[in-house]
C-alpha cells in the first residue's frame, strides 16, 4: 500500500480511536450515497475504517450521538457569527480552540465537535444579532457533520 493512502485514513483512525462514529463521504458532496446507518446496528472497527478511506480519496464526517459516546456537532452557520460569539461569550474562544474544530462547507462557518454528558437532541439556533436569521444547528442524535 503506498504512502499516500495510509496517510488517507490517518485522520480517520485517530477519529475512530476516540470512540467516533465515521461516515466516508465522496469530495465535494454533503451526503452519503451509501447507508450508513448501518452506524447505529453495529459498531465500527479498524478495518472498516481502512475499506472506507483506502480506495479513493473521501471527506470524513462523524456521526452524532450514543453511537459516538454522545458526540455532538455545533455548526456555527458562518464565519462572522463564530467571530461574534468569540467576541462576546466569555471563554468562547478558549473553548472552541479545545474541541475538534473545522471550517465547514458552504458559506464557511464552524463545526465544533464534543462530547456531552447526557444525550441532547438536534435543533437549530438563532443568530443573536438578528432572531430572525438562522445561526446555525447543534446535531446531537441521527446525523452526521463533515469533519474533513
């Protein structure tokens, strides 16, 4: 095997290595076109692992919820919303450079991803400068967030 596909699934064996849930998405795309919630029935292993990222070059997105020990995606829906809150939120900042963290798809937001305690529920939340405009969503339970 060379080089460069070991280095393919790294990422996601470190992912796989914390207890998450993984969903191998095509470049470019958000969705998966196979099923994967498959997730849910049985959990992954390394090998699974190495098939899913070894044969072309995939996005990684990881899976939210029990099956990932209550792993939890707040995807700030664009750049100057993640800025606001590190601005004004105290310890925002500080947290957020603690977490797994990317830059999403789109309009360039933020995915941070952590661990809960308790299981939550997906919902979506309002940008605090406008309630009328859509901030981003927290994905909790039966979903994925890219995490490239």
């Amino acid at each position: 095997m060379n080089h460069d596909i070991k280095n393919q699934y790294a990422m996601p064996l470190e992912y796989h290595d914390q207890g998450l849930q993984l969903v191998s998405l095509p470049i470019g795309k958000k969705f998966a076109r196979k099923n994967w919630k498959y997730i849910i029935e049985q959990p992954q292993t390394t090998d699974d692992i190495k098939n899913m990222f070894s044969q072309e070059k995939r996005n990684t997105a990881i899976y939210s919820g029990p099956e990932s020990g209550n792993f939890v995606t707040i995807d700030i829906d664009r750049p100057d919303l993640f800025s606001w809150y590190s601005l004004n939120i105290r310890n925002f900042a500080d947290i957020a450079t603690r977490t797994l963290s990317c830059k999403s798809a789109g309009r360039g937001g933020v995915h941070l991803g952590i661990k809960t305690s308790e299981l939550l529920t997906s919902t979506n939340f309002q940008d605090p400068r406008n309630p009328q405009q859509k901030g981003g969503d927290i994905i909790a339970r039966g979903g994925y967030a890219l995490y490239p």
